[in-house]
C-alpha cells in the first residue's frame, strides 16, 4: 500500500493482460528503455522499481509484472491485492485480449471497488493496420468503468512514460483523497480484504462497471 | 537424432561384423538417453518406426551383445508411455457447477485425515504430476522456435494440466469451505485448510500451499467474516504468516530462500515462479547471437529454472530402486483418499461461488448489495 515515508510515496502498480501482449516488454522500456534489443542481465526482479518526481513529491513505483504467469487464473487476488493502480494490456491486434481485459477490470472493481486506479493500455500501436479492436469501443469501455484509456508501443517507444505520468497523477490523488476521509482503515484487513464502506461513497464512476 | 539413426542405417553390412556391433552398441547407448530423458517423443510414429528398426536388426545373430540391452530400453519406454496414457485417463476434470446442491456429500474433514497426513498425501499428488511433465514441455510453452514455420505438433499437455491442478485445487479448497450451511462447520474447515498449508510449508510443497492460500484470499471465502470469526484466533496468524513467506518482493526472495532450506525428498517448487523464470529468462536474451551461433547462455538460463522445478521428480527416481521411474515410485498416490477427492470431485464456478458465499453470510455493505444484484441478474 501507498506510504509516505520519508517524503516518498511508495505505490505498488501491477501489470494484468492475456500472454504475448506486450507486458513485460512495456515495462522494459519504461524501466531501462530497452526493447528487444535482448540482453542477460538480472532483470528478472519480480518488482521493477522506478522513482519519478512529481508536483515536488518524490513517487516510487513498484511494479508487479505478472508475465509468465497468466495460466495461474486463482493467483489473481494474490497478484493485485495492495495495488494502488492496474494497468491492463492488450494487444490491439488481438480482439481477444481486449476480452480479457474487461474481465480483469470487473475483478478489480468488484475486489477493489474504486480504491485502484485502472489504465488500459492498448499495445503494439505501430500495428495500426492490423487493428482488430475499434478505438471507439475501447474508449467507450475505458470511460464506463473509470479507467483512462492509452495507446502505446513498446517497440517504438510511444506513449509509455505518459501512461506512467498519469497513473502517478491519479494514484497520487487518490491517495491524497483518501488520506482525509479514510484512516488506516484498510491498513488491517489486508488478509480478508475486508470492503470498507468509506472506498465506495468516494468515487461515481465505479457504478457502470456492469458485469 | 534422425540423421544419427539413418546413417547407421547406410552404413548396414558395409562393414565388418565386429565394427557393426560397437556401432549398433553405441547407437543403443543413444537410444537409452534419448527414451530416458524424452520419452515423449517416442508418441510420433515416425520416431517409433526408427526403433522399431534397430530393436529388429539387433534381432540377428551376430548382435546378441546389445539385444538385452535394447530389450531392457525398449520395455522401459513402453512403460513410460502406458503410464502416461493412464495418466491422461484421469485428466479430464469435471466441469464446475452452479449450485450447491449438486455437490457431493462430505468434505475433506469426513476424509477423517489430519492436516499431517492430509499435506503429505498432498505433496505425493503433486509430485505424482510432476512427475509426467517433460523437460521439452517447458521450452515449448515459454521458449518456441521464433521460425514461423509450424512446429511439430504438441504430443503432450502435461504440463498444462499441471498449471490446471493448481487452479483446480484452489477452487476445491473454496468450495469445500462455502458448503456448509452453518458457519461453525466452515470454521472447523478454515482452520483444516489453513493447518494443512502450514503443514505443506513444512514439507516444502510450496505448490500446494500456494494454492490454499490463493483460495483464502478469494473473494467468496475472505469476505466470511462470520466465519473467519468463529475460527480459531491463531487461524488468521498463521495464515498471515505463511502468506509472508510466499510474499514476492524481491523477486521472491522469501519464497527462494525456504524453498532452498526445505526438506529435498518432499520440496514441490511453485509452479507459476518457474513459469516466470523461464518467461524471463526467454525475455532477456536473443536466442542467436551475432554470426547466427546458439546463445548457449541463455541455453543455461532456461534449463536451470526446468532443472530446479523438476528436481523433485529426480529425486523420486534417486529414491526408487535404478531405473524406476518418478511416477512408478509416486503411482501409490493414486490409491489415497486424497487423490480420489481432488480427482473425481466438482469445483464450484466463480459465479456460484459468490452466490453461495452471498447465502452462508448475506452483503454486509451496499457494495455487496449491488454485486449480489448482478450476480443474481445474470444468473440463468
């Protein structure tokens, strides 16, 4: 969960998609810039860490990718608990991994309600010719369950350290918000994520989050 | 592998008899690596119809020398194959179920095991399962060919249904804890699942107990607070506990470091770490290096992660007498009370789940409300 030790807020992100849609990559290129251009190193860190400065407020990310993973359906719960924001991927070439994107949302909303802040990321936008997934539904989609909607490359390097800009901005908002409603409230249920009832009355946007 | 064997088909009746027998020994020895560590590939016709070659021109006279050997090898692969053919008998899993009602009686407290017993029959089924997963298995689903020409096709989904176990023993655990009508009885199986985690941890099956804690974090089961209440106080500490040491901060580190100290005979790696591991260890390097040469570090890369999570199946074999194989020493699993629960035993879906856990304890805020709503207007 989001602390302000020290001045620094520590906000805990996890990356969600279908296989092959360009998580891990994504993450590469925001973390090391890197893309493909494949080296060994130890990279392996099952959090990426990344510190940014924002409005004076020093942010550090931990970044939770789940790549590799997606087989594992019942890890869910364990993978996204204590985030503070979800960015979910999919490949716009693939109609099929925006379909497991919404699924991922309605999760989140229903676990988390609208204490995460969601990005939906539609990756490999050099692939624009082969778009399967209209930009009109994914957006319609994005604003009916309070989730901002980007599109980014990897591989060109497009779109990804705004996606991350505005991810901060949000989680650090709410953060802001909640620390003034909302005292440590859910610092002791996180074992039975326990639903609050002040997260609900504080945000509209989650109501349209149809299953 | 190919080329091997059909150069030593050419190569017939060339020569001298004596240089024919080494040459058929040596080709043997091949053939005993090559079905003891792949014996998968031996389901293609084709590769079958290579043995079949050699087992008949061992068949002569002047090969006696080999023929008990290749007979040895041969019997060896089929048993390997059966084995796995009656493996893949018992895949099949039931489909998930809508409503309670239509579970069976019973739960795993009417198995009458204690958590010991439970988490050891546990860690014999995982490594029962492991034992068929092929090391090929691995590379195929996180390292394929680049090359876009069709590979051949996949003989074996081993490793797939062992991903599978792991989901379906999480749901199993869900279910088993939202039947009960009164709350008393799902507390007495809250602090059964929970006892027998930490029981896993003990013996290091850190795949199962995984999967149990993934369970207890489900929505329908963490949000029983009235049950969650009736259990035992210590219930919720060592479940906090066990959960820290699966945590994974620090590219699990926490997790690592167990699974190193934990007991070798009955350590079960955590299949999804695994899974990561060779996800990145593909990610981060080029297969081919300049000049189009193997990449034979990231080689080593890759086949590290396979080794450690198949350890586990070596050592059964190192326990068995030679030759006996993981899944001969491990078939007993088959005959446990365990194996039949979690074998011939329907999970609920995600939807009744919720339903269900929605009528053991009705929604306790408006969120609740609102999704016990939906939940209903959606169901059929």
């Amino acid at each position: 969960m989001s602390t302000a030790r020290n001045g620094t807020h520590n906000f805990k992100v996890v990356l969600l998609g279908e296989g092959s849609v360009g998580k891990t990559s994504l993450l590469l290129r925001y973390v090391e810039d890197k893309f493909n251009e494949r080296h060994t190193s130890t990279l392996q860190a099952t959090f990426l860490n990344k510190k940014i400065n924002l409005n004076d407020k020093r942010i550090n990310l931990a970044i939770w990718d789940t790549a590799g993973q997606e087989k594992f359906h019942a890890l869910g719960p364990i993978y996204y608990r204590n985030s503070n924001g979800a960015i979910l991927v999919y490949d716009i070439t693939e109609a099929d991994s925006f379909v497991k994107v919404k699924n991922w949302v309605k999760e989140l909303r229903r676990m988390l309600g609208s204490d995460i802040v969601l990005i939906i990321a539609g990756n490999k936008i050099d692939l624009e010719h082969e778009q399967a997934v209209p930009t009109e539904e994914a957006e319609s989609f994005s604003k009916s369950v309070g989730a901002q909607h980007y599109y980014t490359s990897a591989k060109v390097n497009y779109g990804i350290e705004e996606l991350f800009l505005v991810l901060a901005q949000l989680m650090l908002q709410k953060f802001e918000q909640g620390s003034q409603t909302n005292h440590e409230a859910s610092r002791a249920s996180q074992v039975l994520i326990v639903d609050d009832d002040e997260p609900a009355h504080r945000s509209c946007c989650f109501n349209s989050s149809r299953m | 592998m190919c080329v091997c064997v059909s150069q030593g088909k050419v190569e017939e009746s060339k020569e001298c008899p004596e240089k024919e027998l080494a040459d058929m020994g040596a080709l043997v020895r091949v053939l005993t690596q090559w079905t003891g560590m792949f014996p998968y590939d031996f389901r293609d016709d084709r590769v079958m119809a290579l043995v079949r070659t050699i087992t008949q021109r061992c068949a002569t006279e002047q090969m006696a020398g080999v023929r008990a050997e290749v007979s040895r090898t041969l019997e060896r692969l089929l048993d390997r194959l059966t084995a796995l053919e009656q493996y893949e008998q018992s895949l099949p899993e039931p489909a998930p179920l809508c409503t309670v009602e239509q579970l069976p009686q019973g739960d795993i407290l009417t198995l009458g095991l204690s958590p010991v017993e439970l988490a050891r029959q546990l860690t014999a089924v995982e490594l029962y399962r492991l034992s068929f997963v092929g090391p090929e298995e691995f590379l195929q689903a996180f390292a394929p060919p680049a090359t876009k020409t069709p590979a051949a096709p996949k003989t074996t989904r081993n490793l797939e249904a062992y991903a599978d176990w792991f989901n379906r023993l999480s749901y199993l655990v869900a279910t088993d804890i939202v039947k009960p009508v009164k709350s008393k009885q799902r507390a007495r199986l809250l602090e059964q699942w929970v006892t027998t985690a930490r029981e896993c941890f003990n013996l290091g099956n850190f795949n199962s107990l995984m999967a149990i804690i993934s369970a207890l974090n489900m929505a329908p089961i963490a949000r029983l607070k009235k049950t969650w209440s009736r259990a035992s106080a210590v219930c919720g500490q060592q479940l906090r506990q066990l959960e820290l040491c699966v945590e994974p901060g620090g590219n699990h580190a926490r997790y690592r470091a167990a699974l190193a100290a934990a007991p070798g005979e009955t350590a079960v790696p955590l299949l999804s770490v695994t899974c990561r591991d060779l996800h990145f260890a593909h990610q981060s390097a080029p297969t081919r290096v300049a000049g189009g040469r193997v990449n034979f570090e990231k080689c080593c890369a890759l086949a590290r992660p396979v080794r450690a999570q198949l350890a586990a199946r070596r050592l059964g074999e190192a326990h068995g007498t030679p030759h006996r194989p993981a899944h001969a020493v491990n078939a007993h699993v088959t005959h446990t009370p365990t194996w039949r629960f979690f074998v011939d035993r329907p999970a609920l879906s995600e939807t009744a789940l919720e339903l269900v856990s929605f009528e053991r304890e009705p929604p306790a805020d408006h969120l609740e409300k609102e999704r016990l709503k939906r939940l209903k207007g959606a169901a059929p």
